[in-house]
C-alpha cells in the first residue's frame, strides 16, 4: 500500500482500555472537540480515525433519497415562481378546500 506524507504526526500510547488520546495539535486542526464522534477502520494494516456527524433516528428521514428528490423540485418550484402565497390560514384552507 502506497505510504501518503503525513500533514501532522504523533506518536501516541495505547491506554489500559485501548483508549488512543488524539494529541491536541491534531484535534485543533481538525475542529474536533470532547464528545465528537470518531469513525474508526481498518484498512489493511493501518487503523483511521475519520471524524463524523451522527444524525439523531429521529431525523433520519431527512437524508433519504427520496425526501432530496422533493427539496429538489421543491427548489425548482420556488425558483421558477410557481408557488402561491397567502396572508391567513383560512385562505391556505379555502384553497386547498377548493
């Protein structure tokens, strides 16, 4: 595996549990605070540490495929004009009614 030139380097010890504490030049070039997450993995003979956002079960909905597509023509929708506007919930209502 071909070997990429390190921006930063450290040499760290592995803590009783396993634990790895990222050294405090790495972590404030890479904005991570306490309580971020870390995505850990394997690849080939090197561990990477990939810091990640995770997204609450609860608003997982929000980053399907299928709720992009409707931003999406939503966007278009509003960009083209084609919306309607109304100054009270009891004309949205009659509208809809209508």
């Amino acid at each position: 595996m071909p070997k990429t030139k390190a921006t930063l380097e450290e040499a760290v010890r592995i803590g009783a549990k396993r634990q790895v504490t990222i050294p405090h030049r790495i972590s404030k070039a890479l904005g991570i605070r306490k309580g971020d997450h870390m995505l850990v993995r394997l690849v080939g003979s090197r561990v990477e540490m990939v810091p990640v956002s995770l997204i609450p079960k609860d608003q997982l909905w929000y980053w399907t495929p299928e709720w992009h597509h409707m931003e999406r023509e939503a966007d278009e929708d509003i960009a083209r004009g084609d919306i309607k506007g109304f100054d009270s919930v009891q004309e949205l209502l009659k509208e809809l009614k209508s």
